[in-house]
C-alpha cells in the first residue's frame, strides 16, 4: 500500500538533511540522484529520471566525508511528486546497516550540538554585552551624572575619563526626553 509524501515523512521523523549521490538501478533502468535527506528508514531523493509507486529499486548510495559506498540491496519507491520521492529500505546488508546507523546517528549528534551552541549562545550574553548594562543601569541610577562623588564612574570604581571611553566604545547613548508626548 502506498502512502503520501505527508505521511510517509511523519513516519520517518527524525530525518537528516543530506547531499549526497546516489545510483539507483532495475532491471529496466539506471539512474543517477541526489539523496536530500535521509532517515533510518529511507531516503528522500531527487532525479530527473521517472519512477513510480511500487517500483522496487537497488541503490549505491554515496555518502560525502570518504565514507564507502553503501549498498541497499533492495529499497520500495513510497512516494512520487515530480523529480522528488522517498524510497524505504527493504533490504540490506549487515555492513549497510551498519554504515547508516553510524552515519545517520553521527548527523543527530551534531544536530544536537549544533542546537546546543546556538541555545548556549543566544542565552548567555557578551562580555561586551554585560558591560554595556552594567554601565547603561550605573548611569540610569546616577541621572547620567558620570563625574564627581555620587558619578557613575565613582560607583563602577574608574576614572571618569575611562568611564567616558567605555561609553563612546561600547556605543550607549543617553535616551532622549520626549517633550511633545
């Protein structure tokens, strides 16, 4: 029974972006892809040559990173939408298993440290960052007096000229007062 590229992908989830070659063959054809995306299931590949539903296929899939070659002995075409269409795997051997295992679950690891440096990163702020509203609040409280006693930069522990520096630096500006509001 055939299903829909929808449903075939909610099937497959979690699946890993991939461009990589790929030879498909039967005993009527011998075409050449592009795999776009891969799971532990199947592959989701691009050609300009036609396949249908149904059609059983044997694919040489080229892996990038000096990987070897892995062989699906057999995979079913389960969706077709003009040059795109996944395939599940039927049949292969342990050694393909095995490239692909290792393959597909190196990809989520570095997914998920992708994810985490980015989370890490847009959470945590800059030193820089830190700087700035440390400096901004000191003025703030201050009334954006810098010198003298009750001064920023009395409080954050500088010389007023530093202080006057760090602000030009690090681009604070005093906010403006709306006077029409």
């Amino acid at each position: 029974m055939a299903v829909s590229e929808k449903a075939w992908k909610d099937r497959c989830v979690p699946r890993i972006p991939l461009q990589a070659s790929i030879s498909y063959l039967t005993p009527e054809i011998m075409a050449k892809g592009l795999v776009t995306d891969v799971s532990r299931q199947g592959l989701r590949i691009e050609s300009r040559d036609p396949v249908h539903i149904g059609m059983r296929l044997a694919l040489v899939l080229y892996l990038p990173n000096g990987h070897e070659p892995v062989m699906i002995e057999e995979a079913t075409v389960q969706w077709a939408n003009g040059t795109h269409f996944g395939v599940k795997f039927v049949k292969w051997s342990t050694n393909a298993e095995t490239s692909l295992s290792d393959f597909f679950w190196a990809g989520i690891q570095e997914k998920c440290q992708s994810l985490v440096h980015l989370m890490t990163e847009a959470a945590a702020p800059t030193p820089k960052d830190a700087q700035r509203d440390l400096i901004r609040r000191t003025l703030e409280e201050c009334r954006w007096v810098i010198g003298g006693a009750s001064g920023a930069a009395t409080k954050l522990g500088m010389k007023r000229t530093s202080l006057q520096y760090r602000i030009k630096k690090l681009g604070i500006t005093r906010p403006r007062l709306d006077r029409h509001g």
